[in-house]
C-alpha cells in the first residue's frame, strides 16, 4: 500500500535520513523506533509531503507522491494525526470534526458514528477545541483523522505528553481500530509499547534502518535493541 | 558539515570583509568613471546606509517599519540647515534661528549632528510606538512618515515649505560616501553581535520564550529603533549634500518602499543581504531607467520610450524574489554563515569551545541560599471555568518538586501564574519572600525564575549555542562570558557538538533539552520544567535523569517538574504534588503517592499498579 523506496531527506546540506526503504501492507500496523534524530519524524513528513525528499521514491498505492502537495496527498486517503496533534484551536469540537468530514455525502452519518466511538467528544462537542484536556484533543486529532475516511492512519507520537492512565485509553482506541482493519504508521518513543503494539516494527537510528522485525522477532533479538535504543526493552 | 551557524574569528572575518569589499568595488567602479557614473555611484552608497539602518531594526526584530525614512528626512533637513550659505539661507529659510544659520559646519560635523538629532528623534517617537503591538508598529511608524512629511512640507519659514531648498554645498563624493557605507556596516554588524543585538534577535524568533529569559521586548527594540534611526539620518545627510537639492518628498514613498524592496530581496536578517540588496536594485534600476527613457539594447535594437519600466521591473523582482526565495538573495546569512563560503574553505568554522569549568553554576552562587518560590489560596478561571481552586505550592531552592495529575488539572496553568505569564484571580505569590503578583514574566526571571514549556519554543534562526547563550545575555552577560555560560552547560547535556547548528535543524528532543539549557543559562534559583521528558525515548529519559539529578547541587536550583513519566518523577522528586480538577489532592512521597488509591484512580490508572507489581 505505501512504499518508500532509498529515501534520503536533507536539511540545508546535511542529509540526515540515508536512504530508507519502508512497506506498509493493507491492513497492517508498522511501527517505527528510535532514539533522538533517528528520523522518524523527517520520514513521516516526506511521506506526508510535509518534506520533500532529496532522492528516492514515495508511493502509495502505486501512485508516486514525491512532489504532491500535503492536501492532495491527504485526498489520497493518507491521514495524518501531527505530532503535538493540531487541532484548530479557537474552533469547536463539532467544527473540528465537521472540517475533517468535508463535504462529501454520508458524512452526517459518519460524523454520528465516529462520536458513538468517541463519548467524550460528543459530551463537548459544543466546546472551544482549546478548552479540551490532552487526552481529549488527542481523541479529537484522531477522530478528525478517521472522518476523512483514510485508507492509512499516520500517528506521530499520539502518547506524547498523555497521563498515563490517557495512554491506555488511547491505545485501547487505536487497539479498536486495528481490530477493524484500519491500515497504520505509527511513530512513538515508547519502544516496548510500540513492539507489543504493532505488526512490525522498524528500528531507526541516525537516519538508516538498523533492524526490522515482526513482535516475536524482535523481543527475541535483545542485542539489537539494546544497541540502537540503549534503554532495557 | 555545512551551513553551520557557528561562528568563528573567521566566519565573522569574512562576514565583516565582503560587504566592505563589495562597497569598495562599487565605489571604484563609480571613481574612475564619467563624473554622471560617480553621481550615480554616490548617490547609491548613501541609500545602502539607510537600508542597512532599515536592517538594524527590521532584520533584528522582525518587525516591519515603514517610517525609518523619516528619519532620513530630519537628518537631511538638519544636515542642510547647518551648511546652507548665509545668503541663500536667508532667502530660503528666514524662520531659522540665528545660531544654525551661522554654523557653517563642515559636511563631516553636520552629518554626525545629522545622525545624533535623527537617533535621539527615534528615540523619542519610539518610546510611545514601541509600546504597541508587532502588528501596530508597521501602521504607527507609517502614519510617523506622514506627519514628518507634513511638517517640513508646511513649515515654510524654516524648511522652504513643499519647494524645499536649494543650492546646498554637494560635498560627498563617492570616497566619502563609501567610507560612511563601510562604517555602517561595521555598525550594523557590531550591534547584531552585541549581547543587546542577540536580544533583540531572540524576541524575533520567539517573543514568548525571550521574556521567560528576563528579555524586555521593547527596551531591546528602542535601542535598535534609535540605532537605526541614527544611520537613516547619515544616509539622509549625505545625499542632501550630494544633491544639493532637498524636498519633503526626496525620502517619502517611493524612497520607502525602494529601499525596502532592496532589503527584502537582498534577505532583511543580515546585514550582507542588506548590502547585496541595495547594490543590485539600484543596478537595475539604473538599467530599466535607461531602457525607459528609450535607450538602444546592444547598440542593435532599439527601444522607444517605456514610461514605468522602472516600476514595474521592480515589482516583478520583488514579487519574484519572495516566491522563490523568502529568505531574500542572501537567505538571511552573513557572508560568513554561506555554505558555499563554507565550502571553498574561506570560512571554515572552527570546533565549538571547550566547556569553561570557571561558567558553572557561577549566577546561583553569590545569592544567599535562603528564601522559597511560595503560592497561596491561587485560584482562578477562564470564561467561568474554574482551572484552578485554592492551590498552595512551596519550592525550596535545593529541592526536586513533582508536579503530577491529569491532562487539565492546571499544572500548565499554575507554572504560568508563577512564572508571570497568567495573572490569577485571587491568592498570592512570593519569590524569596518578595510578593511576585504583577510583575513581568522578564523581571521575574532576573529575580531567579527560569522556566520551559510544553513545546520547545526554541530560537530556530539561531544556533544551538546561540540560544543557549542569549539566556545569560537576557539577564545582562557580555557576550564573551554568555557563550563560555552556555558552551557549560551544553557540555554537560552532551548537546554541544550538535550546538552547532541552528535550533530549526536539531530533532525535536534535542530542541527540548535546549529549551532546559537556555533555562538554565539565566543561573535561575528556581527552574520550572513543563514536561522535559515528553519527544524522549527511555535511553535519552535515563541521561535527562543523570543531568537533572546533578542540578540543584550544581547549579544551586531547585526544580519543579511537570512530567507524566514516572520513571522521571520517582526516583527525582523528593516530593510530589498531584494536582486534579485545579486542587491539590495530595503531596507526599513518590511512594506515598504512588500508593494513593485516589491518585491511582484518577491519574496512574490501574494498568500502572499491575506494571509496577510485576
């Protein structure tokens, strides 16, 4: 479904992602990992089109994004929830969701479906976004995401600065998601949760791919972890 | 690598030597040609001055002013007045008093009267317009151009009204001109690098972050509105005395917005763009002129008057330019600071400075070791909803304080109100026994109060060192010292080497940690940390934990820490405040609160309990 294929981002003339080659199938959660400056973040945003590559090819779906606007590549069906989850800010819950919907037929109904999954944001759904709790907005980023009805969810970070006990009810939520099928990329710093999490991961460290791996694989290959994460996973 | 920002003897050598050898190309070229190409040449050297004195403001602040040509207006009418023959002075401008009348100064002391009267003019007007808004200066400095305007075009008896005046001495020659050009240059640059300059530079990229590190925003821009003033008047008074001719509209409109199209297309945040800049648009307004008054091209063709050639060239470079390259020709770079520079070796940068042991801690260590952050009965609420309800806190410096709850407890919230940016309903603060209530978020960090935020906020323009050290410029370190202060602190965080780079390059972690080093740069007696960890993996946790550890004994601090974290929280934190629904709902140990079950049950969640048992 998306394919990237020897890609190399570069900031100002130092490049800073060498050349990685990521897949991601139908209905599958992959993972990415990795310290600080990994490049995690500056692949996502080439793959959104956030970034534009020095080199290499991006494809989703057999149709080569190098070069699209983020907007055009989003009507593709690839959604992004931003890290720091940017939200509008000064709008409310319902006009929130009602921009990620669009204006297409159906999308009442899937705005309805969409609140009966997220309780919380029909309870507000009259609030300013920016009266919402971190957890809350992370709920509204996702929900904004899936009205679009994407055919791949692209998460940076979506733990980043959550209680913990809002961490597990994102995770449950995500959890849900996969049970239906949705297709996901998923960034995150937290590298046991992320392997236990995903289909496969890929571990990233000074912009290559250092070791990829289903769940089982990985857990069994400690050495690997310990070397490019440093921590105890 | 390339593209660094750190710089060096040499980088800031090459910085300073090729906008004065570019000046001096022009001003030879213009010397040894026909006396209307050295007319021509001057006249371009005296408006580079005014560009680079729009530089100094705009290009540091970050904020536009459309009334520094008013400043080149008053520093040409007094250059005139000084040096107006007795005879024509009496016919032209008989309200003049007796004593400027009779001065006959030279064309040296008249412009630097002509620079002191325009600095001290921008002074004075700053002092109310700076106090307005970034979106109000652009307006009030403009409507500062029409009332200059108004004056000299109405004040006849002393200005020669809208005829203005005539037969003043023409004494600027090219070498004069270049020479005044070089010095401003030198000007420009010398405050861009001062301590004062790094200030200003800071509330560019960042307003809110520059005050959390005691930057008072509209000192620093008075100070380059005044510098910049004092630069527009020697541009203004040595064209007046090449010309020898003057009128209220020779620095009006078109004046402003030629020479702001010469500073955005050269790149407004160096002066090296500023100099480009004015160079090339008046190269090519001299061309297009030359077309419009229906010149033959390459001898060949020839081309029949095109009125507004001019005009229009130029608007189409400047529409261009801002399209293609919003950074403007020099992408906002010093010449030292050019990869390509960089590249052919001429301004190679050299290793970043080796940590100072004499830096460390030094701010904390001449303040008594007594005293506390201390808040009381802080309530408060936005629109009706109450964030915060009778909250107390007290922070010993020397302590590590945890501050923990739910997304929307307040802790945000409650770091803003001590930290000056909110100010809250009811209740009480106190730094070190003093009532902090009402004072400003920069006056509160020279008291000792150092903070970060959610987000990094980092300088992005500017390097990693800088912005570390422009923390201990904001609280009044030279910048010989701030840099040792910073390349300190950095070592120790392991952040030097990629310290080297701008902010806007390093990984978002990276960014956040500098966000604590900046911090602490101010040598604060009390550090609020708003979730430090948050964008770290647990590796990069662990170092963070090893480095904050250490700050209270090294730098004499005390820490309140905002973090979800636990495994940051636990094993830092003597003590831990939860905060839930804007009311504290308990402090004690980690392990007490850990333990709590109404803690548990509203924050940890069960899935903590069950981790920590396994």
């Amino acid at each position: 479904m998306l394919e990237l294929r020897d890609v190399r981002v570069s900031y100002g003339g130092i490049e800073v992602v060498h050349g990685v080659d990521l897949s991601v199938g139908r209905g599958e959660v992959v993972g990415m990992i990795g310290p600080n400056g990994a490049g995690k973040s500056s692949i996502l945003r080439s793959i959104c089109g956030l970034l534009r590559p020095s080199s290499g090819r991006v494809a989703f779906e057999d149709r080569v994004l190098t070069g699209m606007a983020p907007e055009q590549i989003a009507r593709l069906g690839l959604a992004l929830v931003p890290e720091g989850r940017h939200i509008f800010k000064t709008l409310t819950v319902a006009e929130n969701l009602r921009l990620g919907a669009r204006q297409e037929t159906g999308a009442g109904e899937r705005t309805e479906r969409t609140l009966t999954r997220f309780p919380i944001l029909r309870e507000r759904a009259g609030q300013r976004a920016d009266r919402l709790s971190g957890g809350e907005q992370q709920q509204l980023a996702i929900a904004r995401a899936l009205l679009g009805r994407p055919k791949l969810l692209v998460l940076d970070e979506p733990s980043l600065g959550l209680a913990p006990k809002m961490i597990d009810v994102i995770y449950e939520l995500l959890g849900e998601l996969r049970e239906e099928g949705v297709t996901m990329l998923l960034v995150e710093q937290n590298a046991a949760r992320t392997i236990d999490f995903c289909d496969r991961c890929l571990v990233l460290s000074t912009g290559r791919v250092r070791a990829e791996g289903s769940r089982g694989e990985l857990q069994r290959d400690h050495d690997v972890l310990r070397a490019y994460l440093g921590g105890q996973p | 690598m390339s593209g660094e920002r750190f710089r060096t003897r040499q980088s800031a050598a090459a910085s300073l030597l090729v906008p004065l050898l570019l000046i001096a190309i022009t001003a030879l070229i213009g010397a040894n040609g026909t006396p209307s190409l050295q007319d021509t040449v001057t006249a371009i050297l005296c408006n580079l001055i005014i560009v680079i004195g729009l530089q100094v403001y705009v290009g540091n602040s970050g904020v536009y002013s459309f009334g520094q040509l008013g400043f080149a207006t008053a520093g040409a009418y007094v250059a005139a007045f000084l040096t107006l023959p007795a005879a024509f002075a009496l016919l032209q401008t008989p309200g003049l008093p007796h004593f400027v009348v009779d001065a006959h100064l030279g064309s040296l002391s008249s412009t630097l009267i002509a620079a002191a009267f325009s600095g001290l003019l921008a002074i004075v007007v700053g002092l109310p317009l700076m106090r307005t808004s970034t979106l109000a200066i652009p307006i009030s400095t403009f409507a500062f151009l029409i009332v200059v305007y108004d004056v000299v075009a109405n004040w006849d008896r002393v200005t020669g009204g809208s005829s203005g005046l005539v037969s003043i001495p023409a004494t600027t020659s090219v070498e004069s001109a270049a020479l005044w050009a070089g010095a401003a240059v030198i000007l420009a640059l010398a405050y861009k690098w001062s301590a004062s300059g790094y200030r200003l530079q800071a509330t560019r990229e960042d307003e809110v972050a520059a005050r959390s590190i005691g930057v008072g925003v509209m000192r620093e821009r008075l100070i380059a509105f005044g510098l910049s003033g004092a630069l527009c008047g020697i541009g203004g008074a040595l064209a007046v005395h090449q010309s020898g001719v003057l009128n209220p509209a020779t620095f009006y409109f078109g004046a402003t917005v030629t020479t702001m199209t010469m500073l955005v297309v050269g790149g407004a945040r160096s002066v090296f763009g500023a100099v480009i800049g004015a160079i090339a648009i008046a190269t090519v307004n001299e061309l297009l002129r030359g077309v419009e008054n229906g010149a033959s091209l390459l001898g060949a063709i020839s081309i029949g008057e095109a009125p507004g050639l001019a005009a229009i060239g130029l608007g189409l470079i400047l529409l261009a330019t801002m399209i293609a390259m919003p950074g403007g020709l020099s992408g906002g770079r010093e010449a030292g600071e050019l990869t390509w520079l960089q590249r052919l070796g001429l301004s190679a940068p050299a290793p970043p400075p080796r940590p100072g042991a004499a830096a460390a801690g030094e701010p904390a260590a001449d303040r008594p070791a007594r005293g506390a952050l201390r808040a009381e009965g802080i309530s408060l609420a936005f629109a009706g909803l109450r964030v915060l309800n009778d909250v107390e806190l007290r922070l010993d410096p020397g302590e590590v304080l945890g501050l923990i709850g739910p997304n929307g407890a307040g802790k945000t919230t409650l770091v803003n109100v001590l930290s000056g940016f909110q100010a809250p309903d009811s209740g009480t603060v106190s730094l070190d026994g003093v009532d902090a209530i009402g004072r400003s978020p920069a006056r509160l960090a020279h008291d000792g109060l150092g903070r970060t935020f959610q987000t990094a906020l980092p300088f992005p323009d500017l390097s990693g060192l800088e912005n570390v050290a422009v923390g201990a410029m904001g609280m009044g370190a030279g910048r010989r010292r701030a840099l040792a202060i910073a390349a300190d602190v950095l070592g120790r965080l392991d952040l030097l080497e990629q310290a080297r780079l701008p902010a806007a390059a390093l990984p978002a972690g990276s960014q956040r940690l500098l966000g604590i080093a900046r911090a602490l740069a101010i040598g604060p007696r009390y550090l609020l940390l708003d979730e430090p960890a948050a964008g770290l993996n647990e590796a990069e946790c662990a170092q963070l934990v090893a480095f904050l550890r250490k700050v209270p004994s090294d730098f004499g601090c005390g820490i309140l820490l905002i973090e979800h974290d636990m495994s940051i929280v636990m094993p830092l934190c003597s003590r831990v405040q939860v905060l839930d629904d804007g009311r504290t709902i308990r402090i004690g140990t980690p392990q007490e609160v850990q333990a709590d079950p109404a803690v548990v049950e509203s924050y940890l969640g069960s899935s903590f309990l069950a981790a920590v048992d396994a």
